[in-house]
C-alpha cells in the first residue's frame, strides 16, 4: 500500500478534431505554470475523433482541485468531454466475487505490494467462503446472498454499500452473477473478467465451448460490463497456447493465470486514468 | 528444395483405447529389425480414445512399401484408424491462390529453402495476377476463372487437374473463393488459413470485424476446409497484439505476418504427418 | 490440496540409446499386467542418447513398491540411468524466502489450490518477515539468519532441518543467499528462479542491467542450482515486452509476474517427473 | 511500391528537460498553421532527457522544406537535438547480403507490398549468389568480394557506392562480415539482425551456443550497428519457444521466423523515423 503517489493531475478527453488541441491543450497548462509529464493523444481518423490523456503537476502555487475544475471548463469550452482526475487522492475500489479466489488473492496481494494507488474498501460477495480471506487482508466482508427472487433487493444493498463507501470502481473478480442494467446504470465503472478471447465463446463454460471446438490457444478478457453480456468495450486481452494433451481441467488451471494479469492489468491502467471509451471500443494511453 | 529426407515410415493411428497398445505397436515393429526414431502417443481420457504416431528406420533387409502394408493390416487388427507413410515419398502439393501473394511467395520460398520434404506441382488461381511469378519458382500456373455460373464447371477441372498430378495436399494460400462440399468430397486434404482467430470473426472481412470490436489481439487459424465455413479441425492458431493507434489497414499488414508463419506450420506439421483429425479437433504431434 | 492423485508409477529414464528400448520397456510393463498411460522419448541424435518418460497404472494385484523397484532393475540392466516415482507419495518441498513475497504467497495459493499432487512441510528464512503470513498457510516457519560468518553453520542446520524432515525438493523463492557447492551436494534438488533471461544478465541486479542495456524484453528462468552461479540446466524461461516509458521499478513489477509463472511451472512439471537432466540441459516431458 | 505517403513532416528532438517544450513545440507547429497528427513524448526522470516525435500537416501555404528548416532552428534554440523529415522524399536503402537469403526476400517482397515509403537502391553482397535474385526484384546488384586482405579497399568502394546513390540506410540481411568503425563513421546509419536475444550469445554461432546452453526460448535482435560487435542500441527484439525435441537445425529453422519478422519491423520504424538513439538504448515511439 506504499505506492508512490505523485502529485499530479490527469486530465482525459475526447470529442470531435480540429486543429490546434495539442497547442491549445498544452498551452493552457504551461501558462498556469504546471509542469506536463505525459501527454498522449490519438486521432481516430476515420472518425474524426481526438484522444488525450495529459498529466501534470501543477505549480505549488496553485489548488490542485481548482485547476482540474478551471482545466475541466476550458477541455468543454473546445468541445471536449473532459474529465481530470487528482492522483493524491485514492480511488475506492469494491471487489465483487463468489469462490473462485484466483483473482480475489490476486488482486490483493498487488495492492499490498503498492502496485495500486487506491484502497480496496469492501468485497461483496453472494457466498460466505472468502469472508475470512478479505479479514486477513483488512478488507470488510459484506456476504450479499443473491437468488433470482432475492436479486433486485440484493442489487438494491449493493448500490447503497457503493454509494455509503464513496466507491469509485468494481471489480468483479469472477463474480458469478449477471448484473442487472439497472444495478449498471447507477454503479460507479464495472470491470468484468471473462474467461475467453471474446468475442469467442462469450456466455457459459467458456473451457468447455473452447475444448469442444479444438482451440489451439485459450483466452482471457477483461472488459467494462454492460448491459449486454460479455459485449462491452475491451481493456486488455491475453492468451496461452495449449495442445491436445491438456484436458478441461488443464485449460482451467492455465486460464486462472490469464485470468489473474490480465484482469490485474485491466484495474491497474484504469485506475491509472490511462482509458478512454467510446462506442464498444477503447484507447489505452500506455 | 534439398531437405534431408530420413527413409522412415510414420504411422498414424487412432481407435479405441485398450491395454497394451503401445506395448504391441513398438513389440510389432522390434521383431522386424525396425529402430523406432519417435513414438508420441495420447489418450482421450474421456472419449476412450488413443492416439499414436511412430517413425522407424526399417531394416535395410526390408521393402519399405510393403513394411508399411503389413503394418497397416496389424493397426486395423487392433481396432485402429491406421495410415502409414513412407517419408522417401516425397508429397505432391497444389497451391490455390487469388491476388493476395504474401502466403504465396512465403511458402514456396520455404520450400525453395528446403524446410519441406514435398514437391508443389502446380499453382490454381482464378486470377492471372501470379503467373509469371509461379513461373519464376519454377511451378506451372493454371489460370481457371471462377464466376457462379461457372463454379461447378470449373471445380470439376479443378478436380480432374489434382486427380492427374497426384496431388496429396491442396492449400488454399489466400484462395479467395468457397470451396464447395462436393469438391472437398472428392479433393485430397485442403488447408486453408483463415485471417481471425477462430471461431471469432468467421466470415467476410475479419479484421474489419476485430476493428470495429476493438479487440486487444489479432488472429489467424490455419484449419482443414469443411462443407462448412471457416469450422474444420483447426491445426494451428496464433495472435499479435495490436492497439488503438492501428487501424484496419495495419491490422491488415500485422496479420499479413501472422497468416504467413501460421499456415507454414500447418503446411509442415501436415507433410510431416504430425495431425491426426477426429471430430472438429486435431491431435498434433510434435 | 485436493488435487486427484493418480495412482500410477512414473518412470525416469535414460542412458546410452539402443534399438528396441521402447518395446522393452513397454513389453515388461504390458507383461507385468500395467496399463501406459502416457509413454514419451527423446533421442539426443547427435550424442546418442535416449530418454524416456512412461506413467503407468500397476494392476491391483501388484505392490506398487514392489513394482517400482523391479523396474528400476530392469531399467539398469538395459544400460539406463532410472528413477521411478509413485505419484500416491506426496512429494515434501522445503520453501527458502528473504523478504520479497510475491513467489511465497503464489506457490502456497497454488498449493492451496490444488495445483501440487505435494506436501509444502518448511519455509525457512533469513529474515523474520514472512513468519506470520506462513502461519497463515500453515506451515511452519524457521527463521535462520545467515552472515558471512555464520553461513557455514546456517547451512548445517538448514541440511538438518531438510534430513528431518525428509524434504525431497527445495525451492529459492527469490531467497537472496548463494548456497554453497558443499550445501548443494548434501541437499535434494534445488529449483531456483533468476530475474532475468539467462545467460543474459546473470549475478546482481538483472532488472537495473537489462536496464541499462536497452533490451526490450525482460525474462525470469527457473534452474536447478548448481555450484556455478546461474549456470545450472534451465528448466523453464519467459519474457515480457517493455518499451522506454517502463523505468526499473517498471521492470521490476513486470519481472515479479514473469517470475511467479516461470517457477511455478517449473516446481509443476519437477513434481510430475518430467524433467531429466543431462549435462547443463534439461529434457521437460509435457 | 505504392504505401500511401502523407505529405507531413516529422520532427525527432531530444535533449535536456526543461518546463513547457511540449506547449512550445506545439505551439511553434499551430501558429504557423500547421495541424498536429500525432505527438509523442518521453521523458527520462533519471536522466532528466525529454525525448519528442511530432508529425504534422504543413499549411498548403508553406514550403514543406522551409518550415523544416525553421523547425530544426526553432528546436536547437531550445537546446534539443533536432531533425525533420520531410516523409514525401522516400528514403534511399542499400541492402548488405552474403548467401542466407530469406531477410533478403522478405525485406524486398515487403518492400513490393508497399510496407515502407522507401527505394531499395541497391544490393551489395561479398558472394554472387544472390544477383539474379535481385535482378528480378529489380533491384541493381553489386558483387565486392571481402578478403582479409582486400577488406579496407572494399569497404572505400562500398563508402564510395553509398555515397554515390545517395543512401540513407544501409540494413545487415545477414550480412557475414563485419563492419569496421572506420566505415561505420562514415556510413549513413546502419541496422544489423542478430540471431540471438543479446546480450545472450553475442558473436559467432548464436544458435549453437543456445542449443549448449539448454535455453528454452530462441532469440532474434535488431540494432544500429556500432564500432563493438553486437553492442549497438537495440530497435526490435523477439523470442520462440523451443524444446529439447528441436536440434541445432531446428533452431536455425524457427529462427529464420524470427530474424525476418524483428529485422522488418526495425527497418520499418527507422523509415517512419520513430527511433531516437541515446547512449545504448533507443526510444521507439509507436
């Protein structure tokens, strides 16, 4: 939990090009004296869309909240959906789960490393069984029992645990339940593990569909839920070459490692402000 | 074209697992004077099924061909799907093409450079775009067009071309036209590659496809052709990643590279009778 | 610690080769009324060597022991070099730490998994730290400090220690002491894990070298100590790319994944019996 | 021979880091009517160097070859190293061979597809084997036999044939010899494939050395060429996986793969002026 922290502003944006953002952007920053780190930008240009990530550290002079506001209004002025994030402040993280653990220790031992710059505040979970893992990792446990008679309220307690603990991001590591688009259109970002190379074998039993059809390499896809199962826009894919030797079983003990980086790597460049969405797609700033 | 060709004999076999199978094949060959070189062998533990590939030096004292005979008469006495191949043989080989030349000159420059024990005796394509390039490696060029109203005429001279040059393996480097499920009946083993990572994105323009779902990775899947498309035994697969900076006419360039190294594989594993079909899956031994 | 112990004997081999080792080795197992599971060789064509790998399930008549031991006679008087093992015996692995966790916590969750048909009985340190979190797993902890002038006596009572205990593997989970020639030649086999691509970058600091050298790949290889620092018959190696933004400390987060998945393959793939040593290189039956 | 080229400059700068270069290089670009399309930056925190590529649109009012020049005075005047391209003159290449000839193949039929905005003007090789070749891809081929003795006096009329048609890139396809540092100082810039994963196996034999050294990944590592053998900044690197079934010859075999793929996309990110150099190490902007 040791990361550094640097006391800088990131600001993502995207809308319609038109010559001069890059000036107009970095401009606007160093006449306020903030010093840019990083700036990245991308023009899709069959779209005519333009993509910026910029950070900075503003000058000491300044309030770092009313710079990202200031920053926030002049981003809108040119058109631009703006958002500017303060990297001293932590984001809030939820972690969703049932009783696979692969991911649930994944992610926490990498937060104890520092490899994160937010706090995991609560894990959620429709079983009991990791209840006393997320103690020993000084998370509370809430144990959220979800039937389909049983599933609005349960989504109902969700969101007021989300909202009561300020939480930024969930993380559903391997949380084996579809979450409504009701429970979507109110939660803060959802970043969903799906064990396959979607759009491959997307739904149930995704080492089975790839077993039965004689894939010679499995995957794993970490993406944003919505409403659509397994269709949301992609963060990070990765996968593992397998051979006729490994059976069901050996493609899920291989598939655990994929699930667990790439899922790690998915929370990591978002919590590092480094992703952009927009349509079904998304731009990586790395 | 100077590849050292061991004189061996493989034998591929599959069938119904009983006790002693590996025992009674190496045992059969041992009493012959035969000198196993490889011997791979796999179990289908839930289908019951076994798999078996061995290459032996026969003894100098005996006639390959009819060592081969023999041992195909013993396989089938033990309940086995049983093909042997003398590797003094060298394949003869048919390449399909249309316009796209990478797959094209990237397997007959292997060939050149001697990595395949097998003849390509002829070059197909419904455009004429390759001639003088086939030529220029030395292997005859047919130019037969393809339109609807001509396709069946012209996959029955396709046919009688194969039936007259011998030939044991067609691939379909880039043959932009489907082949239909009566010519596969009749054809000898097809190859084709296919410019996704299946089953993602079949069909028409799969990059296009990948673009617009702005996948992580890119694929490509050499596979045997079956009556139905882009779903045969796939024999080898493999991904390049790729980001939002690239758009589809680099992910077209990237997966001109990943179609190359793909369907050689499959080109080589074939002719070194390594793949072994059952169902929609391959046992690749290598 | 659920994983399903086949009940089958796994047999090492090899030695100088010879026709007809594979029938022999078969034919005996299929006369004594066992069933091959799985049956791989190797020839080393250039020096003539030969190696195999057979699994087999005893009939229920015989003593597994029993039958062990008449294959290693067997296996010796055929000129080889042969080890059996019975996989129903639990391997005990010793498990040596400093302070770096992230190799510890993912060996015991694999562990806890299932991953390891093996018994983790010690985890031996020269540092206090991870005492509580191996409690966790429980095992039990022994902390032996080493300093140069304690060295010689730390490494008695950790040779004692292993004796004791009847630890048939240790494992150098990023344990940041060089053993000694004189330990090595006392211990079990020891499965070490070097943070680098080896040959490339071996001794100190490998991230800082690889660094300052521009590659742009790291890599981890997972060994068998020897008395030559970083010299000894690799066992598995990967790498990852990293590019110009990723400083040391990048490399460094990078590198902990790389060497998490490498060691644990290859402590997987020790505990199967499929890796045969020879000279500095290693065979791995997978 | 038909990649579309944008008629754009491209400005590689690096020098020391000092606030706002990012909004005074845009800014130099906008009021001038230039428009931005891509801009990356890097900085070096350790080394406090600031590294930018900036590609943009000229105002259709200017002169493409003025504004570069003011550019480059406008870069230095901020203390950076500075060059333009002007990416509508196609840069002139010479390719050095011997005998091997699949990176000569590759690199031309790449060439052909219209991978690079660039002319192979000549083919220069110490052997004569491959001047028909070249001749087919229309390419002037020049036979200099490189003798001890005659080496310095090859090496002048090489500097001389270089000079004379103007080359801007001279690229190793397996070249055997070695270039001495009198030549390499006079010489455009020089890319070298080597068919290991340096530092590992620099020298002579690389995939013998591997085979010795038991590695379980072969390498391949594309770098500018310097005064010290096999030491030059680093542009590409890739690695295959190999096992102990694949002897010396097979490591050559897959290794071909790997010096094609890495020395193409090394010549590729040179032409689109992507690399910066400094020290051993390079910033490959992509």
């Amino acid at each position: 939990m040791s990361a550094i922290i640097p006391s800088t502003l990131v600001a993502l944006l995207h809308g319609p090009d038109q010559p001069g953002l890059v000036a107009r952007v970095s401009g606007w920053i160093f006449e306020r004296g903030g010093n840019i780190l990083h700036a990245d930008q991308h023009r899709d240009m069959e779209a005519g869309v333009f993509f910026q990530r910029v950070e900075w550290v503003p000058p000491t002079s300044a309030d770092a909240g009313t710079m990202a506001q200031e920053f926030e209004v002049m981003g809108r002025s040119l058109g631009m959906n703006t958002h500017v994030a303060d990297r001293t402040r932590r984001a809030r993280v939820a972690l969703f789960v049932s009783k696979f653990d692969h991911c649930f220790h994944d992610l926490l031992l990498r937060w104890k490393t520092g490899d994160y710059a937010a706090d995991f505040v609560v894990v959620v979970s429709n079983h009991p069984d990791l209840a006393d893992a997320a103690r020993g990792y000084g998370v509370p446990f809430h144990h959220l029992p979800v039937t389909p008679a049983t599933k609005s309220e349960a989504e109902a307690r969700q969101l007021a645990l989300l909202r009561e603990l300020k939480v930024d991001l969930v993380v559903m590591a391997r949380y084996m339940q579809v979450l409504s688009a009701e429970f979507l259109r109110s939660a803060p970002p959802v970043i969903n593990i799906h064990h396959s190379f979607l759009p491959a074998f997307a739904g149930g039993k995704p080492y089975h569909q790839a077993y039965e059809r004689g894939v010679k390499l499995i995957g794993a896809t970490a993406h944003y839920a919505t409403a659509v199962l397994d269709d949301g826009p992609i963060i990070q894919q990765d996968v593992a070459r397998v051979n006729h030797r490994q059976e069901v079983q050996d493609l899920v003990r291989v598939g655990r490692d994929l699930e667990r980086l790439v899922l790690a790597q998915a929370v990591r460049v978002h919590l590092e402000n480094r992703v952009l969405v927009y349509g079904k797609r998304t731009v990586v700033f790395e």
